[in-house]
C-alpha cells in the first residue's frame, strides 16, 4: 500500500496555525479575480533575476510514511543580502492596523517556502518578506524577517511532526477506501432494466476522463447506478473524489442510503452530507460572530480534534452524525461539514457548492478538482438554478436606508451608501417598469468595493444589534453582486427592474450554459442525469454540453399500458379562466369518478387553483390543498394522507414543492391531472431569454417559454407511475396539448392519448 501523501504548504500551515473564531464580518471581500490582479500587480514590479510563483517541493520521511510537500511561492527576489521569499497579501483592512506578528498563518506558509528553498539551494540564512496590499489604496507595507536555515529546519521539522499524526488517520482511512473498492459487488442481486448499461457508461465516462448527459427514466434507480460505478472508479488512476449534487434534501437522502447499501457489503469510505448553513444551525439566528455564537467562539481551537474523532469512528457523515459531533466539540456544524469536505471521499450537497460563484467551495483546487467526479442529480433543474446563482442585484431602497441610518453614527459609511443610492436613483431617471440597461456607465466597482471596505470596518467593531445586522445583508449583497459583475459579459443583460414599486438595478444571466461549461471543464468528469432531459437536444446544450460528450436515452422499464392518457382541450389561458373553471372542476371530477382512489392535481398557480377549488367543492370528496410556504413537516404530513386504499384528492402546484421528487407507489397514487401548459408568464426576463437564443438561431420561444413550462408537466405527470405493477390515469387539461408543439413533447411511455370533451 502506498504511504505517501501530498500536502501544499498553505494547508499543512493552516491546519497547524489556525486558531480563533469563525467570523463573517471578518471576511475578506476580495474576489478571485481581483485578488489576482492584486498579486500580478506586484510581481510587475519585480526587478530583472526576481522570479514569480516558484514551484517549491520537498519530501519528508516519518516512520514508513512520506509526506510530499508542495507550493509555489508568489515571488523569488534577489537582493544584496541574498534571495528572498516574497509572499503577497491583499487585505481590506488599514495597513497602520498590521504589525508583523498579525498573520502567523502567512508568516508559517512563506517560512515553509523559504525551507523549502534554503535547503535546496544549501543556503546558511534566506530571508522572508510579507507583502500587503490595501485593496482600496493600492498602497503597499512589507515586513521582512532573516531566518537561519537552522531555525528554519527545526520550525518545519516541528510543522511536519505535528501534522503527521493526522497525516496517519488519513492515509488509513484511504487505505480503508482502497482495500474495499476492488472487491465490491453490485449491493443488489441483479440489475434492473436499463441500470447495467447506465452503471457501465458512468464508469466509462470516468475512466476516459468525459462528459455523459443521461436520460434514464424514473425506475431504473438512477442513484445507485452512477455512485456505484462512480465508486469503483476511485480505484483508477488520479481519481479521488465524487460530489453528488443534488437540487433537493429528499434526493441526498437516496444517495445516502445508496452508500449504506454499498457499506453494508463490505466498502468503507468517508461520505459527508453538506446542509444548508441556515437549516443546520443551533441558533435561531444565524449570526455567525464570537460574541453570539458559542459555536463560533473558539472554533478553529477546536476544529482538529472534532474532525479526528468523527473520521476515526464514522463513516457516512450525514446531517444527524455532523450534528452530533458538532455538539460535542462545540463547534459550529455548518462549518465542520465543509472542512469534512477536504478528507471526505463522497460529497453530498447542493449544486451551489459546485456551481454557485458566490458561495461555491473555494477550498476545492485546481489539481484537486482534476480527481473529481461530478454526478448532478435532477440535473434539468440546474438551468434555472444556474441563472439564479449568476444572476445578481442592487436594491435601491436598502442603500436610502443605510445612508440614513448611519448618518450620524458613521458618516463614510453613510456616505458610501448614499453614492450607491444616488446612482440608482439615476439608473432609474423617470422609468415606471422595467427596462434593460444597455451600458452599466459609471464607476460601480468603485463604489462597491468603497462601500464595502466601509461596512467591513463598522462591521468589525460592533456587537451585533438590528442595525449592524441589517448592514451585514446588505453588505452580503452588495459582494455578491459585484461578484457577478466580474463575470458579466454577452451571457447576461443588466435590468432596470421595477416590481412592487421598488427599484433594482439586476444582473441577469441569460444563458447560463457557458458558465456551467467553464465550471464542468475543470474537473475530471461530470454525469448530467434526469429523467427528464426533455427534450434532450436543449438540456445539453443549456447545461454547457459539447460535441464530443457521451450520451446515454435509456427507455423507461414500466409499460405505456400502465398509463391512461387522457387530453381535455380546454382553454386555460388567463382570460378564460373564470369561464372555463366550472367545466375544469368537472373534468377532474369525472376523472375521480372513473375509479376510486388518490389523485393528485396541478395547477399553474395558487390563485387558478382556488378558482377551482371553489367549483370542485360542490363534489363529494376529501381534499387536500397544498399552502404557500409549507415547510418540510407540513409537507410530509400532507403526503402522509395519501395511503393505500385511500381517496384523497389533492390540489397542488406545479413546479411546487409536490410536484417533484415525490414517491407515491400503488395505490397511494392512482391519478394524476395537469392544468395548462407549465408556460411561465410573459415577463422583460423571458422575452430577453427568448430574444437571446432566437439570435443564436435557436427557437427563442421553445427555449423561453415552451421547454421549460413541459418539463414542469412531465416532472407532475411522472409522480404516477413509480413501479412495474402501477397503473393509473393522467389527464393533460389544455387545448394546446393537441398542437404538435407539445404532442411531440409528450413521452412515449405514456401511450397513445384519448380526448375527451
Ligand atoms: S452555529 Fe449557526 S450562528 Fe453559530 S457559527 Fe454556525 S451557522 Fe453561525
């Protein structure tokens, strides 16, 4: 088995060093890019003989284990007193604030470079220079230090030391991993219809370092036929890990107990469970500060023992275990599941920790995402998630409230906000809806990153009341946006956007495909999976696919006979509605009549499903009727009235919450009925997708409005059919249905349809 293990510099020294509370006003608000120039800036000034990011590497041997060290200097400089380690910092913070002894954590890191240097070049002394850059000023203080290669020897020797009896635990719960995989079987008997060529074109698309976009049909058990060959893939060569992304909690809960299921036949790996910060907190509020939050204070004091205990004695680090360990090392939950994410092997959580540029895992690096594997469950939703997560705003009314409140307690911070306030004000001029902003003129970045360095210092120096709380979502939104206007290009319109009389200045992501595109080429490969690719031509090409991915339709296991497909053409539309819901009421009616059982029905909205609920009342039968804003105990209870035998009618939303990834086998549903066509409702946003894609000589329409309104139908529609011996009734209720715009879109499996009148 081999026993050598690779570490950069900057982890050895952070896990070392760290030390001190989890902070968020603390955080810098110096964004990738930035950062970079920042660093590039500097290096522009090396003189002739300076180098610049220097690969550094040496390697230590402890008792039969090796331990690769690994880094790259920011710069090597020469100089009369010999070669210095240059190491850069940006920092939002005052530069007469820092002393040397502020950052032990860089001091360590340039210090292990500087070791790694002396030793190969056989220097008696090296020195050390830490350079900070005022992100705002552009302003420059260096500190510089002389280190004997003696010093610097016994500090790495100590470094190395103190690192290797977590360097132990590591290496065996990989040797754990590696000694299980070889021999691990299919945790089922056999494979259904459909799974082994699923489960074979995963392991390819890994093994050959690809893309693969999947249709496979509820059914098929999509979850344990890409982990597992997902799995077996880690025993290739330079593949390490596996995210499993998923778009809901109920889909991370499959994948867990697929990795149970694989557990129980003899594999031993690490997998955590990543939770939303607001749903896995322990306070009611989640601010996350020292002086509020036990499980902040003292946070880095307490992470390393916390993260040995739970990796020497569990394995599936779901929410309950995270939650329990957490409790026990007061550490703050949220926080340990994410640095779990370093050594575990599986990773589940949301696309956002993949995909979403504000807050997506900084800690994943470029050489480590090359060991990656993405599975992206349910993977038609990231489309409109993606443009969520590249989409961004400012608020105009938060800013007038900001300047007022802080005008006499903080007049700079008063005043940057205010500047934020009066060119929006202007933005805005004399428009009274929406508009598109052809050219974002002024000098935003500016008064961005002014009001930010502001809220970062008020921030910095007051307890936590509603004031400062409020500055602080603000703050929050202020850096996602300027975030996003990095990336803004011919992708994304910027809005003008009235609604509810409030105005904000949006950054829209039109086309999210080549983001996504970016984000997926980074790592070794990525699985798109869905039963609901639909049609597929325009989920690959909006998830970012290219020529060259492999894609897999596999045909659904259940039989078309299964199905009663009825289509009821009615008018929906807006303006019919009053008129056509009595008749609407009574086609659903029938339909529950026909035979006894459950039913579940969609409607586009809650209003249009209170229209005809009113007329559905003067029927006998038991409803029930989803609310806005159900949490996940409501909804549970909800589902929980649906039971076999039962006849229940339930009214619901499509696109809602019970419309997707909802599992209600036999006789606890028995129909299904869709009101409309899923079309979302004319909007400036739709008609700029629609325009976008028409210019790109695609259906702008289809791509706008008609693709994504049918993928809502289908997602409703497929709740019916969960197993081989299911049988029941789909009733489509739109007149459209019967245009070959959407009958072209209806799925084989669900049969030849009969209209009724
Ligand atoms: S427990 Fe909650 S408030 Fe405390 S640090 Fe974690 S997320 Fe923040």
């Amino acid at each position: 088995m081999d026993s050598t293990m690779t570490i950069s510099v900057r982890d050895l020294m952070s896990y070392i060093y760290r030390a001190g509370h989890i902070d968020n006003r603390f955080r810098s608000n110096t964004t990738l890019v930035e950062g970079t120039a920042i660093h590039q800036d500097v290096q522009k000034m090396y003189e002739e003989g300076d180098e610049k990011e220097v690969a550094l590497e040496h390697t230590f041997t402890r008792e039969q284990l090796t331990l690769r060290l690994q880094g790259r200097c920011d710069g090597l400089l020469q100089s009369d007193h010999g070669p210095v380690i240059d190491e850069i910092k940006s920092t939002a913070r005052d530069l007469d604030e820092l002393d040397e002894d502020s950052d032990p954590v860089y001091w360590a890191q340039a210090k292990g470079y500087a070791f790694i240097y002396a030793d190969r070049e056989d220097l008696e002394e090296i020195q050390v220079q830490l350079t900070y850059v005022q992100k705002q000023s552009k302003e420059k203080k260096r500190f510089l230090k002389t280190f004997s290669k003696e010093a610097l020897t016994s500090f790495i020797d100590e470094c190395i030391d103190q690192y290797m009896s977590y360097a132990r635990i590591i290496l065996h719960i990989r040797e754990q991993k590696q000694h299980s995989i070889p021999d691990l079987s299919f945790p089922f008997p056999s494979y259904r219809e459909g799974q082994r060529k699923l489960a074979g074109s995963v392991y390819r698309t890994i093994q050959e370092k690809r893309d693969l976009f999947a249709q496979a049909p509820t059914g098929i058990g999509k979850t344990i036929s890409t982990l597992f060959p997902a799995v077996k893939a880690m025993d290739l060569e330079g593949m390490e890990k596996i995210y499993y992304l998923t778009a809901k909690t109920i889909t991370r809960t499959t994948a867990e107990e697929a990795l149970q299921f694989m557990g129980d036949k003899g594999l031993v790996l690490r997998s955590v469970t990543l939770t939303a910060k607001d749903k896995i907190c322990f306070q009611d509020e989640t601010i996350c500060q020292p002086d509020y939050c036990e499980f902040a204070d003292g946070y880095y004091d307490r992470i390393n023992e916390a993260l040995v205990d739970i990796l020497m004695n569990e394995t599936l680090l779901s929410r309950p275990v995270i939650e329990s360990y957490a409790k026990k090392h007061k550490v703050c939950p949220f926080e340990f599941s994410l640095d779990l994410t370093n050594e575990a092997d599986v990773i589940i959580g949301d696309y956002n920790y993949i995909y979403d540029p504000k807050v997506s895992l900084r800690r994943l690096l470029p050489d480590q995402k090359k060991k990656t594997t993405l599975l992206v469950d349910e993977s038609h939703n990231l489309v409109e998630r993606a443009r969520e997560m590249y989409s961004a705003h400012l608020p105009e009314r938060e800013f007038l409230i900001l300047s007022e409140d802080w005008e006499y307690e903080n007049e700079r911070l008063s005043k940057a906000a205010e500047a934020i306030y009066k060119d929006l004000v202007r933005l805005r001029g004399e428009a009274s809806e929406s508009f598109v902003v052809e050219d974002l003129q002024g000098e935003w970045e500016e008064s961005l990153e002014r009001f930010l360095e502001q809220a970062e210092r008020q921030l910095q120096s007051e307890p936590v009341d509603d004031q400062s709380e409020h500055l602080l979502d603000v703050y929050f939104t202020a850096q996602s946006f300027l975030r996003i206007l990095e990336l803004v290009d011919e992708h994304f319109k910027v809005i003008g956007d009235i609604s509810q009389g409030e105005f904000n200045v949006k950054l829209f992501c039109l086309d999210p495909s080549h983001v996504l595109s970016e984000t997926t080429k980074a790592f070794r490969s990525s699985v798109f999976f869905s039963a609901t690719l639909s049609p597929f031509g325009y989920y690959k090409d909006m998830l970012g696919g290219k020529k060259d991915d492999y894609i897999l339709q596999l045909p659904s296991p259940y039989d078309s006979s299964q199905i009663d497909l009825v289509v009821a053409p009615l008018s929906t539309r807006y303006k019919t509605r009053e008129q056509t819901a009595g008749r609407l009421a009574g086609l659903l009616y029938e339909q529950v009549k026909k035979q006894k059982g459950n039913y579940l029905f969609f409607f586009p909205s809650y209003h249009y499903m209170d229209l005809v609920y009113q007329h559905f009342k003067q029927y006998e039968a038991d409803v029930a009727v989803q609310e806005q804003g159900m949490d996940e105990d409501r909804r549970e209870d909800f589902l929980s009235q649906f039971v076999p035998g039962g006849e229940l009618v339930g009214f619901a939303v499509l696109g809602g919450i019970f419309s997707e990834g909802v599992d209600l086998r036999g006789d606890r549903l028995n129909g299904v009925a869709v009101v409309g066509i899923g079309l979302a409702p004319r909007s400036l946003e739709k008609e700029l997708i629609k325009d976008y894609f028409q210019e790109k000589g695609r259906n702008g329409y289809d791509y706008a409005y008609v693709y994504p309104g049918m993928n809502k139908v289908l997602q409703a529609g497929g709740r019916l059919i969960r197993s081989e011996s299911d049988q029941g009734s789909i009733q489509l209720i739109d007149d459209r249905f019967l245009t070959p715009r959407y009958t072209t879109l209806l799925p084989e499996d669900w049969g030849d349809y009969r209209i009724v009148k």
